[in-house]
C-alpha cells in the first residue's frame, strides 16, 4: 500500500483549524482542480461539505483537541528546526493544522526519554500499569465523538465508521489492561533433582512503533497497549498524512496518569526517524504495520542491532463465493470486508472469485448494492464512502482499474473518478478479471471490487494462493466440511467463515508469507513484547552441599559455575 506521498517540510508555523488554506504539493493539486468543478450544484455541495468541517475543526481547536506538536518526555514539542508539516481533510483539501516535522535529533530524545521511563514503569506492579490504561481507555471512550470527529477530519473515514474504529481502538486499551496482570512464568520440571527451573517474562524494553493513516487510532492502541502493559516505554511515529488522532490519544494518555516518557509521539521525516529508531541502541524492538515494501526495510535495518520485528504488512486477500453459499450472507460479508474505509485496509477483499453456478447472480447483486452507496464528505448524512487519503491513491487506483480495462475485463458499476472532485473515487464493481491482470497481483486500496470466475474447489484454492501476500482471506459456503478443507488449504494469517469481518481484540491479527511476522491483539499479542528469561536454582545451601556427590565438579563456587554453564549451553 505504498502511496507517493510527496510531502516537504516547512518553516512557516500557521495556526490551527483555518481550513480556508488549501493543501499545496504535488499530491494536492488535482484536486484543487477537481473542487472547482464548474457544476453549480457540485459547488453548492462542496461549500456545505466545507463548513461542516470548518465548524467541527474550529470547535475541535476551541476545545484543545487539536494538538500540533509532538510529545517527547511528557513534553509538547516543536521539530528543533521549527519546520512543520501540513495536515490536510482529504475530503476537502484544506490544511486543518501544521505539525512538526521532525527527524533524528528528536526521535534520539524521545528514545532517550522512553529508555529513562522505562526504569521505574517496568518496576511499577501490573494492577498499577493495568489501571493507568484502563482510566486511558475510560477517557478515549469519553471522548469518542470528538476522536471521531478529528479521525474524520484528517482521514476521511465516515464519521460513524471513525466512531467505530475509536471503540475498536480503545478495546485494545481495555483488552491489555486486563492481560497486564496475566503474564505468568513457567515452572520447569527439572533434569537434575537439586535444581529448579523456571521461566520470567519481562518486557523487552524501549518499542519504536511506526504505523499507517488507514486506521490512525486502532493501529497505534493495538501496539502500544500491549507494550504498556508488559512495561514496556514507547517511542510512536504515527503517518504524517493523520498524526491529529494520536496525538489527541497521546494527551489523553497523560491525563490518564501514564507517565512522562513512557509515551512518546514523533512525526515528520519518515526515514531520519526510521533510521534513528533503527540504529539505537536503547530500541529492543521495532512494530510496523504498513506497506510491504517499508517493512522490509526496516527488517533489515532492525538486523545491524538485532531487534525484535513485528510486521503487519500488505495483503492480497481472496473472497471466495462457492456456488453453496447463501447469497445475502455472502453479500453482507463481501460488501462490509471490500467497501470498508473506502476500501483501504490490508484485510479488504482485494480479489473476489465466485464460482460459475453463481457468478450472474452474484456480480448483479454486489453491483445494485454497490450502485446505491452514498459517497461524500464523511461528515454527510447517510455517507458510507468517504475520499480516498490522496491523489496518489486515486491514480493507483485508475491505473489498476484502466489495465483490467486494456486486458479484458468489464466495468459494471462506477470505474472512474466521482463526480465530486478532489479524491472521490466511484464505489465500483469489475466482471471479467483474469489472475494476470495487476488489479488482481497488486494490493487495489481502493473502493473496486473485481470478480474472478472459476470452476473447482481446486481452482479456487490455487488462485487464492497464487500471491507472496497472506494475511486474510474471505470464504462463503454452508457446506461446513468444505469451509474446513479451505480454510486448511489456504496461506493465510486470517481466514473469515461467512464473514467480512476478521478483527478483533480477543483475537490474533497477523499476516503469513510477504506479509508480516508476529500477532496484534489477543494474548499472542503480549508476547511479541515480551522476553521469557530461564532461571536456573540451586534453592539452598544444603541442595548445593548435596550436590557434590552427584555433580562432576567440586565444591560451591564450582556449583554455581556448572549452573552458569547450564544456562550458557541451553
Ligand atoms: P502507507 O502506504 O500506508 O503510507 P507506508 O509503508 O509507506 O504505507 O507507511 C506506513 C508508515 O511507515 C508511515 O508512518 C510512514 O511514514 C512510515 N514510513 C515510510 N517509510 C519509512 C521508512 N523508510 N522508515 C520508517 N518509517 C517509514
């Protein structure tokens, strides 16, 4: 899901909420273009579109919402340099705030801030970790409409979706809250009888934790919480393209009583902040969700220190509807896992392949469904597909769906821009598709759904797995020994049964294959934050005597050295 993000830092600081500036760069202008659309009624729209969003950017500022610097030691910072980013409402391409636009003198302070707090938040209890998190998440649930609101703003999301994904977000809060207090040891049986074997978790330490704009709140709870409750210090760069909602998290995780340094927010530069996350020292482990192409890199950066890698990277992901499914289920889940945030998920359905018996009756089903979507602002009423992040998605998008076009397949509903401008793509349904044209190798992030025909359970399953992604896949059937036999044979982290839907805190989110390593949420989630220490004992004085007879080496000292030993070799 990489996107051409040509974004340059500035000098000149502006104030917060004037959406009356335009975005500039080489990303924004076609759809300044695009918004002067010489449709009169188009015009009409826009400008409701526009003060929709100026009076909820406007009271989101006057109630301190909107924080625009980043935080380092507890401390609201400025990029040392002054220089700022643009923060832009892609459903309108007005500048809603400037950022800080920093780089590796910051990203070494909040380090060095994380590594300090790390002493004395590792050593606190779990019940006294477990309830700073549950007051955050108490708080960001207080504050669900305004967290929404500024979502909806930066990325675009319908407002209810946001307010969807800010209860998503904190359940990881919640979730972990509860899990800090059951990170148990292991007691080993032991393979001498004077010894005693047992295995400590502990945290890993300082965690740098770089993540998307598609979810701006969800993918930063779903690392952090984790972390936190393990005891472990955070050093978050959020996207550029959406740092409004974590940092509005991050204020609330100070009034929530998390302490200075344990939560630290940098943004700007993403390589210098990267590299310097990369060549610390002090950083135990690194947890990235985002393109594949990025993930890579910081994998083998994370290799000169030998880090801890988590990786939630891009997907491919199959829906396949069998000729045996029930057809409004299979529609149900198709349209909430492809059209979800305007299609730009990992998870999305990126290819769907229904079988021949059902194909017609299928593809005519998903396209009346997907023709009446409303598109729009999403502060509109009714609005269930937002803008795309920007125009660098939107060309990804029509340069996909135009090869499908050149190699054969059929648009049934939408296939171009939306008629309002800036990035609104048409909700749009593909016939046709073929496994060589790029819509079904690459990862769309968009809202277009391209149906594939094929015959046999076989068939499907190889086409399914003909990707290097594997992260979810999307099955539709009511014959329960073939979703068993499919959901077996497929190469994925994820698999939803006749269902769209596949995340949840309770469970492990991850990828297999080029896409990803490791597990978000659930409790697999807190061992990818934790280290498993094996202690050796010799539990007393007269166990260490006793040993001499029956241990080839003599004496106390000579003991302890044999322990030592064991431990070295095991
Ligand atoms: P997306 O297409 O979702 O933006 P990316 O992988 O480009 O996917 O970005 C995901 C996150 O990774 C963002 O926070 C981005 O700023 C960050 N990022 C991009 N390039 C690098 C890099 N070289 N080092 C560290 N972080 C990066």
């Amino acid at each position: 899901m990489t996107l051409a993000v040509h974004m340059r830092c500035q000098r000149v600081r502006v104030g917060v909420g004037m959406a009356l500036r335009h975005c500039t760069g080489n990303f924004l202008s076609p759809r300044r273009s695009a918004y002067m659309t010489p449709h009169s009624s188009m015009s009409i729209f826009s400008r409701q579109m526009n003060m929709e969003a100026q009076s909820v950017a406007a009271h989101l500022n006057s109630s301190g919402f909107i924080r625009s610097q980043g935080l380092i030691g507890g401390k609201w910072t400025d990029a040392y340099d002054g220089k700022t980013i643009k923060v832009c409402n892609p459903a309108t391409g007005e500048v809603i705030t400037n950022v800080p636009c920093m780089g590796g003198k910051e990203t070494n302070d909040a380090i060095a801030s994380a590594y300090d707090a790390f002493v004395s938040w590792s050593k606190l209890t779990a019940a006294d970790r477990s309830k700073c998190l549950r007051k955050w998440y108490d708080l960001i649930l207080a504050h669900k409409e305004e967290l929404g609101q500024l979502m909806t703003l930066e990325q675009g999301k319908p407002l209810k979706e946001a307010i969807g994904e800010v209860s998503y977000g904190a359940s990881f809060i919640e979730f972990y809250a509860e899990e800090a207090k059951r990170v148990y040891g292991d007691i080993i049986p032991a393979t001498l009888p004077d010894r005693r074997l047992f295995v400590l978790k502990q945290p890993v330490g300082v965690v740098g934790a770089i993540t998307p704009w598609n979810f701006p709140l969800a993918m930063i709870t779903r690392k952090v919480a984790p972390a936190l409750a393990c005891g472990c210090t955070v050093v978050i760069k959020p996207s550029e393209l959406t740092p409004l909602t974590a940092l509005a998290a991050a204020d609330l995780s100070i009034q929530a009583g998390i302490p200075p340094g344990v939560l630290n927010v940098v943004m700007g530069n993403a390589v210098d902040i990267g590299d310097a996350l990369l060549a610390s020292q002090q950083v135990r482990k690194i947890t990235f969700t985002g393109s594949t192409a990025v993930g890579k890199k910081l994998m083998a950066g994370a290799a000169a220190t030998v880090k801890k890698v988590s990786l939630e990277l891009g997907g491919n992901a199959p829906c396949i509807i069998f000729d045996d499914a029930d057809l409004e289920v299979a529609l149900k889940g198709t349209l909430a896992t492809k059209f979800r945030n305007s299609g730009q998920t990992c998870v999305c359905a990126n290819r769907v392949l229904v079988q021949e018996g059902i194909y017609e009756k299928f593809a005519n089903a998903l396209s009346s469904a997907v023709q009446s979507m409303k598109v729009g602002d999403g502060f509109g009423e009714g609005v269930v597909q937002g803008p795309l992040i920007n125009d660098a998605a939107v060309q990804k998008v029509e340069s996909l769906v135009q090869d499908a076009i050149s190699k054969g397949a059929k648009v049934l509903v939408g296939g171009k821009r939306h008629g309002l401008g800036l990035t609104f793509y048409e909700p749009t349904v593909m016939a046709d598709v073929k496994g060589e044209m790029l819509i079904s190798r690459e990862e769309v992030f968009g809202p277009v759904a391209p149906i594939q025909k094929f015959k046999t359970e076989e068939e499907a399953i190889r086409l399914a797995n003909d990707t290097n992604a594997g992260l979810a896949a999307y099955i539709f059937t009511t014959n329960v020994q073939r979703s068993w036999r499919v959901t077996e044979a497929l190469e994925y982290g994820m698999v939803g049964v006749n269902e769209g839907l596949v995340s949840t805190e309770v469970a492990p989110f991850g990828g297999v294959k080029q896409s990803g390593l490791g597990r978000e949420g659930s409790k697999y989630g807190m061992d990818e934050f934790l280290e498993a220490k094996g202690l050796v004992q010799l539990p007393s004085p007269f166990a260490m005597t006793s040993s001499k007879s029956s241990f080839p080496c003599g004496g106390r000292g000579a003991s302890i050295f044999c322990v030592s030993l064991l431990l070295l070799l095991s």
